[in-house]
C-alpha cells in the first residue's frame, strides 16, 4: 500500500512530461545545425527518435523512488535510463540494436518490480506505453533513399563558360565548340531544376504539409537554401501555398 502511495505522487509528473511533448517543438539544441548534421546527418526521423528515447528516459527517472527498497534494480533501472539516451545518438544501425535491447531490459525490470509490488500498476502501464512506442519508431525507421545532386546556377555556367572563352590565337572552331557545351550545360541544369522541383513536390504531396527540413531530410544531397529557392519558385508559378513565416514556415500544394 505505501508503494502504491509512494507512486501515485509520481504520476501527475510523467504525465505532465506526456502533454508537454504532443505540443513540444523539436527546435531546439537537438536541431544545432552542427548536431542536426553531424550526428543525425540531417535525418529528422532520427531526432524524433531520439526525442521519444529522452521523454522515456525522464519517465523512468520519476518512478526511481519506487524502487528505493532495491538498490540493484534501482541502479539497473538508473543504467537503463541513460542507455537509452546513449544509444539514440548511435549511427542508425548501431541504434536500432542498441535500443531495442535496453527497451528488452526495461520491459524484465518493469515486470519483476510490478510482480515485487514496487511499482503501482499505473506506472507500470505509462512506462510500458512510451516504451512500446519508441519500439514502433525503431521498427518502422528507414533510411531515407532518395538523392539530387545540387547542380550549378546559370550564373555559375555563364562564369564557367566566360572562363573557357578563347584566346584569339585559338580557332574559331573551337569557340563553336565550346558554345555548344555552354547550351549543353544549361539544358542539363534546366532539366535537373525540373527533376528536382518535381521530388519537391512530391514529397510535399505525400506528407500534405511539410517544412523545409522535411523535404532535405528526404532529398539527400541538395542544400537548404537550394530547396528554398526551388520553393519560391514553385510559389511564384502559383504551385505550392506557403503557410507561416521563417522557422514555422510549412508548403502545400496548391488546390
């Protein structure tokens, strides 16, 4: 009975920490540009896992008490608590190992202490709940497959073709030449910047509304600022609606 009582104190917390996250932003450190790329390499679906990993590990922080009466189950809940939050950082496929092995352990710890009465079968359910819902994130991750390479502006072409322009030893035949590859250059960036806009919006379609780091976690291989400029495009050709402004901003497609 004074276990029971002893986590009930506990339960308006762990579920404070669940309302907190279904309104909770993902801006923040987790989204560093440096952290965003270097650990996560740009995949959102992985900072959302990592998130889940965090809010389990605070739950599981709040039952501790609980288990005051064992101090190796304590620890071993304690240990759990931050492997969970080591292994989301892992390379994607260390990860999923690493995660669904301590969610393993924590499902037998959980079991021992509610069959030892140490845990109110409330906190038991709470726990359980976000546990199996980090496992459905693990199970249903995928690395995201699709790549467009950045390709260069008119701009830049015009540069590269004034920098090829020959001397006035050189023959005119190779003046032709070298125009030619210009057209050449610029059908391919123009054909590119159509593939490119067409993934966009694409990935627009299938998600309904999406951000900017949406669509460059799905395109590899293309920067932000590039997807921005493809954006406004697609905006001014009355293609895509933009709703929000700088961080908030989200695109649709138009009706």
């Amino acid at each position: 009975m004074r276990h029971e009582q002893s986590d009930m104190g506990h339960n308006t917390e762990i579920k404070q920490i669940q309302t907190r996250s279904k309104d909770a932003h993902l801006e923040d450190f987790v989204l560093e540009k440096t952290i965003f790329n270097n650990i996560f390499e740009k995949d959102i679906r992985r900072v959302f896992i990592y998130k889940k990993a965090e809010r389990l590990a605070k739950a599981i922080h709040l039952i501790a008490p609980a288990f005051s009466e064992s101090v190796s189950l304590k620890n071993r809940i304690g240990a759990i608590a931050v492997s969970l939050v080591d292994s989301a950082i892992l390379p994607s496929s260390s990860a999923r190992t690493e995660l669904s092995r301590e969610l393993l352990s924590l499902s037998s710890i959980l079991s021992i202490a509610r069959t030892s009465g140490l845990l109110s079968q409330m906190n038991t359910e709470i726990i359980t709940r976000e546990a199996h819902l980090l496992l459905q994130e693990i199970a249903g991750y995928e690395e995201p497959r699709l790549f467009l390479e950045d390709v260069p502006t008119l701009s830049n072409i015009a540069k590269t073709a004034l920098s090829r322009e020959p001397n006035k030893k050189e023959s005119s035949v190779q003046t032709k030449h070298q125009h030619a590859g210009t057209i050449k250059d610029i059908s391919d960036s123009r054909t590119h910047i159509k593939d490119r806009r067409e993934t966009i919006m694409s990935v627009i379609k299938n998600k309904q509304k999406a951000s900017i780091k949406d669509i460059s976690t799905l395109i590899r291989g293309v920067s932000e600022k590039t997807i921005q400029r493809e954006l406004s495009a697609l905006i001014d050709a009355g293609m895509v609606l933009k709703e929000g402004e700088r961080r908030w901003s989200t695109y649709s497609l138009a009706s």
